[in-house]
C-alpha cells in the first residue's frame, strides 16, 4: 500500500491502543521505515506501514 500525505487510515493492529482509530498521515520517516499519524487535533502517533490500513 502506497500512503499519502493526507489520506485517512486507519490503525488495524490488534495489540494497539488507538486500533480502530481513524487518522491521518502527516509525515513519513524513511529512515525507520514509519509513519507518522495523527489522531484528532494534537495526538500523533509512528506506525509500521503494516498497521495501518486505508480508511
């Protein structure tokens, strides 16, 4: 899956606290291999593309 920035996902790991939650990619740290999502206004969050899902 090929994220963008801007494009709502969703996170669909089992184990996560913020699973089910609906967010939206703000940035990508290539090095790490991350995603960075934020939730709501103010809570931001790195993900493993596996993680997530579009939404």
């Amino acid at each position: 899956m090929n994220f963008k920035i801007g494009m709502m996902v969703t996170v669909i790991d089992e184990a996560d606290a913020m699973k089910n939650q609906i967010g939206v990619v703000v940035y990508f740290d290539k090095k790490r291999d991350r995603i960075l999502i934020r939730f709501g206004g103010q809570q931001q969050l790195y993900y493993a593309p596996n993680q997530l899902k579009e939404y």
